[in-house]
C-alpha cells in the first residue's frame, strides 16, 4: 500500500524517503509538532507579527530566540511564553549592527545547540516621496528593512551549513512588489528584501538552505498600521478606504501572515525555496 494512505487509514505515521509523516490522528494525541525541537529565530519580535510568529513558533514546539531592539520587550514575551510552559529565549539586538547579528545566531547555538529557522522580520516605516523624505531618513530604512536581513541571514546560513540546512523566511510587504503612495524608502527597501529572497534561495539551495518570503497588506494589531491610523485625520474613513483596496473587504490578521509564516518555516514547504508570497486577501490582484 502507498505510505501516505497507510498513514490516513488510521495509522500514525508513515516513514516516506527517509522522513516521518504524520497522519491528522497523530497530531491530535502528540500535540504540536510542526516544528518541534527546532531552534528558531525571530527577529522585530517583541510586537505585531514578530510577537505573534515567535508565540506560534513555541507553541508549535519550537525553542525560539526572540529578538527586539526593545530587550524589555521581548523579555515581557518570554514571560508570557513560560507562563503557558513554552521556551522563548529574550534577546536585545540591533539588526543594523553587524556584532549584533553575529552574536545573535551564536546565542542559538549556545542555547540550543544549533539554527534551523531564522524569520527576518525587524522592520520600520518612514512616510515620504523621493523629494521630501531625507538621506537620513532614507538610509535608516534601508538599514533596518535591507541591511537587517543580509546581516542576519548572513550568520544564520554559517550556522544552518552546520546542521546540514535549513530555513529563512524573510517579512517583506505588499510594497515590495508593487509601488504606494508616499512609501518611497519602504517600497524600496521591501522591494531589495524580494530579491534578495531569489539571489538566497539560489545560492544556497544545494545546502538545503531554503530561502522564502512573505508579503502582507494591510495588517491589524501592527505598529505601523496602528500608527497610519493615528495619523489620519478621520481614522474612520482611513480605515474604509484602506478595506477597499482589498477585494476580499477586510484586512489581514497577524495570525493569517503568521500562518504563512509557519507554513514556509515547517517542514511542510520542504520543496519550496524562492517563493515569494503575498497574504494581501488580493490586494496584489488589483
């Protein structure tokens, strides 16, 4: 009988090309296992969708290092975490900083003895066109958003070779892949963020190193939504117009990007490297 059938007749896995799968009636007695004992990273975790993908990840059985330039942060988080039994380890860095990506995909090892995921979500927003936003303001962005990712991603892929592989997903943006209003230095620091997707995947395929990205739209319980909101001077007619542009007439969850997130991270996406995908209720369509 085919492996896979044999595994959803009732059985609890099945050994296919040297891996376990695992059969729905598996998962309900063993719990979460989608990443379990994975060593992951998250980066810009201690709010939005950095918070909620490393919760997911711990939950999902992974021992995660949070990362944040805000220690109090991620520290609040690896409290909350160890509350529920789960295993998150706080850690204080600077994604710009090169010293600090180092250590950070150092502390992995220390703590949990090698790297499989690292998510690259550290990211800001400065509004502005080409004209009126500065040179400060530009680097800073690309810094943050750009720099971030080759620095982390940099380290990690030292530590995955060691392991034999592994995954990187990296946060980009709707706007990394089409243009919007007065986002000139964050569409094109998340627009660097996509290619620099492909350039990853390609080169470090032959390791096992998978390399993809997400882009969300509009997503609720985020800092820079909830900032776009306080700047508007009719959040109400903002938040209107913002739903329009989405044909599915709302916006995202942070748990629908973190759902993509943990698909690309786990197992499951084993055959995918170079995927850049959009969670943007079909925004990117429009």
């Amino acid at each position: 009988m085919d492996p896979f059938l044999s595994a959803y007749r009732g059985g609890l896995e099945a050994e296919v090309w040297g891996r376990t799968f695992h059969s729905p009636a598996a998962l309900e007695i063993m719990g979460p296992v989608r990443l379990k004992d994975k060593a992951a990273i998250v980066t810009g975790a201690g709010s939005g969708i950095g918070k909620a993908t490393a919760l997911r990840f711990a939950r999902e059985g992974a021992r995660v290092i949070a990362a944040d330039i805000r220690g109090d942060s991620v520290a609040a988080l690896a409290e909350e975490a160890a509350a529920e039994g789960r295993t998150i380890a706080p850690f204080e860095a600077d994604v710009t900083r090169e010293a600090d990506a180092e250590r950070l995909a150092g502390a992995a090892v220390e703590r949990f003895g090698g790297l499989d995921i690292l998510v690259n979500n550290a990211g800001i927003v400065i509004h502005g066109t080409v004209a009126d936003t500065s040179e400060e303001d530009f680097q800073r962005t690309i810094d943050v958003n750009l720099k971030g990712v080759f620095l982390c991603s940099k380290y990690a892929v030292r530590q995955m070779r060691r392991r034999g592989g592994g995954s990187i997903v990296n946060v980009s943006s709707i706007n990394g892949i089409r243009g919007n209003h007065f986002h000139a230095a964050y569409c094109a620091s998340k627009g660097g963020v996509v290619s620099l997707t492909y350039a990853m995947a390609i080169d470090h395929a032959a390791e096992g190193i998978r390399v993809n990205c997400v882009c969300p739209a509009a997503t609720q319980e985020t800092g820079m939504v909830d900032l776009a909101f306080r700047k508007a001077e009719d959040p109400e007619a903002f938040r209107k117009m913002l739903v329009a542009k989405h044909p599915l007439g709302r916006l995202a969850t942070r748990e629908e990007v973190v759902a993509a997130i943990l698909f690309l991270a786990s197992d499951e996406a084993s055959f995918l490297t170079g995927v850049v995908l959009p969670v943007d209720g079909g925004r990117s369509i429009r």
